[in-house]
C-alpha cells in the first residue's frame, strides 16, 4: 500500500482491507503517537464536511504531523478559476499527501493521476468514499466479531449515497445478504446491481422499513441528501421518507447495531440514541483510528 493513492474501495484487496482494520485496532490502543512527525497531509475539501475533515486533522495531530489546506474553496485561488490540475500540482510540492473531497464524481482519481505524492479520495460527488466505507468495516467487525456472512439492511438514498456504494462493494468479499430500503425514486443503481450479481451476492429490494430489518445484523441508515438534488421538490418528497424509531427494534436480534455515516436530519429518532444498539457515534470515533492506519500504511509507516 507504500504511495499508493486510496480513490476507489476496489483500489485495495480484500487483504489489504483486513491489513488496514489490523492496524486501526492497534491505533485504538494507542492513538497518540509521532510517526508522522514532519510530515505534511494537505485537506482540500471543495465541499462541506465535519465528520470527515475533522477526524482526519485528529488523526494527523494525534500522530504529530502538520495539517494544511482550506475548508471552503471560496477561499482558495479556485475562485479566481484556477484549475484542479494546477491546485494539485501546487499542493503536491507543499505535502507529503492529499485528502480530497470534491463534488464532481472522478475528480479524485484525475487528482491521483496528476499529483506527484498520493491522493485520499474523501467523498467525489455521488460516486465513492473508501475511508468512510474502511471504518464502517472496522466498526462492523468491532460489534459483530467477524465480516463474514452477515445480513446488512440498507436504508435511505442508495441512488446517490456514495457510502452506500462502497460498502456494497467492499461487503461483496465477504459473502452478506443485502436488503436495500429505499423509496422508487433513490433506488439502488443498476450498475451495483449488476455488481453483486456478478459476484453470486443475494439481495432484495423493498419499499418499507420496519418489517423488513428484523433479522438484520446491521442497519445502515442514510440521509436523503439535499445537495444532490436538482429539484428541490423531488427533495422535499422524499426527505422524510424513513425515520427509524426505537420501537422498531422491539424483536430485532440483539447483536443487531444501527450505523450512520453522519450527519443524521431526521432519519433516526432521537430515541434510538440510548438503545445500546445504536453505534453511529461509536461509529465516528473509529474514523479517527481507520484513518490513522490508511496514512501510516501509504506513506509505509507500518
């Protein structure tokens, strides 16, 4: 994984993903170490983020290195129309690694092809977001005690979830069964159907929610996010669609555990939040550590 750029979740194998959950395990041990000191890891997020911006400026300041970069690209020289080519080129000479977060699906992987040192692809458009899906591994595995044959109900925006679309991808070696949860209009994309057929994956597609995650290992809620919506009525159709309440896990399995990649709107009750099968905050702190190990292994500290 030495220099190699993380922009897609199949970029890594099924190895490499266990080697990288072997390393976070360790970091949760102990987080705070110097194995980056001196080093520089630019954050370039052209788009909104809290969860992701954040614990990867944790996991480069618990490891001693120096983070630089901008939060909002108002504030860059993209607003005076430079191009993303020469954004990378520039910020390739100041760091030893990139962290992107962009809206336009592809853009991490033109990144990872022009920059001189590896590109993190933290979320491009509608498309992929590998480290976000590696702590949703770590985290399935801390609470369900293995990867294998688990039973995964995904519920919300699988239309343009890009943490739906890499979990899927990933889970895909480790023989699950998917229900996919979603109104008509945010349904799974052929293409990832396609994908888990190709890979003999069973899964099932409904429309409800509540009697459909009772044998469900995991359930995996999502926003409907605004932001990819053109019209805001198509938006305001759908935005409260599903909201998972603590009365509905009356008679689910009790290793059952609620993951979210944050932020949550309505799509979770506040009720669920002390149901001890509730995980999404657990869930964001295992971020920190996903992340420390994705860095240390491309910049081949460990």
């Amino acid at each position: 994984m030495k220099n190699k750029s993380l922009v897609s979740i199949d970029d890594y194998t099924k190895e490499e993903y266990l080697e990288i959950l072997r390393v976070a395990s360790e970091f949760e041990k102990n987080p705070v170490q110097n194995i980056l000191e001196g080093r520089v890891v630019a954050t370039l997020f052209f788009e909104p983020s809290t969860r992701t911006r954040l614990s990867f400026e944790s996991a480069v300041n618990r490891l001693g290195g120096r983070v630089i970069g901008f939060t909002d690209s108002s504030s860059s020289s993209v607003s005076k129309g430079e191009s993303l080519k020469d954004t990378i080129l520039t910020v390739s000479n100041y760091s030893d690694l990139i962290v992107m977060r962009h809206p336009l699906e592809g853009s991490a992987r033109y990144a990872s092809e022009v920059a001189t040192v590896p590109v993190i692809n933290a979320g491009d458009g509608a498309n992929q977001h590998p480290t976000q899906c590696l702590l949703d591994l770590y985290s399935i595995q801390k609470t369900q005690g293995t990867l294998e044959n688990l039973k995964i109900s995904l519920v919300g925006d699988l239309k343009y979830g890009r943490t739906v679309h890499s979990l899927l991808m990933a889970m895909s070696h480790f023989n699950p069964t998917f229900n996919f949860i979603s109104p008509e209009e945010l349904k799974l994309p052929d293409e990832y159907k396609l994908f888990l057929e190709s890979k003999g994956i069973a899964y099932d597609e409904y429309s409800e929610l509540a009697e459909n995650i009772k044998d469900s290992d995991i359930i995996y809620m999502t926003r409907v996010q605004r932001e990819r919506f053109a019209d805001p009525l198509e938006y305001e159709k759908v935005k409260n669609v599903y909201i998972l309440k603590n009365k509905m896990l009356e008679g689910t399995k009790d290793n059952l555990r609620v993951l979210h990649p944050l932020p949550r709107v309505n799509e979770i009750s506040t009720d669920v939040d002390t149901s001890h099968k509730a995980y999404y905050f657990p869930q964001a702190l295992n971020g920190v550590f996903t992340r420390q190990a994705i860095m240390s292994k491309i910049l081949g500290l460990r």
